[in-house]
C-alpha cells in the first residue's frame, strides 16, 4: 500500500493513539480507549484505510526533476 499520512497526520495520530491507550489502561476511560491503537498504527505505518477509500492524501507530493 502506498504511504497517504502526511507528516503532522502522522504525529496527531500517534500522540492520540498513545492518549488514548495509556486512558485505558489507567482506567480513566471505558474499554473503548483501546481503539487509540488504530489511530497509533496507521500514524506508525504511514495508511490509512479509510483515507484510501476515500481518495485522500495528507501526504506532500514528490516532484520528480
């Protein structure tokens, strides 16, 4: 799959996913909190699912000189 999580995307999404987990396991939120690790791995591995079925992009274009 081709990378489509730009830079800041990609540091929201493991600061979140990281939040999130860290609620849960602390017990401040519900079980739910365990799906910060969605937002975690696709920050990590750079793709998103949904941004592919959607057509999105939040990464910066390369030009190719």
């Amino acid at each position: 799959m081709k990378t489509n999580v730009g830079g800041i995307d990609k540091i929201l999404r493991v600061v979140v996913g990281l939040a999130l987990i860290a609620m849960a396991a602390l017990g401040v939120v519900g079980v739910w909190g365990w799906i910060g690790v969605v937002p975690l791995l696709t920050g990590l591995f750079g793709v998103c699912p949904a941004y592919s079925l959607l057509g999105m992009n939040t990464c910066p274009s390369r030009k190719d000189v």
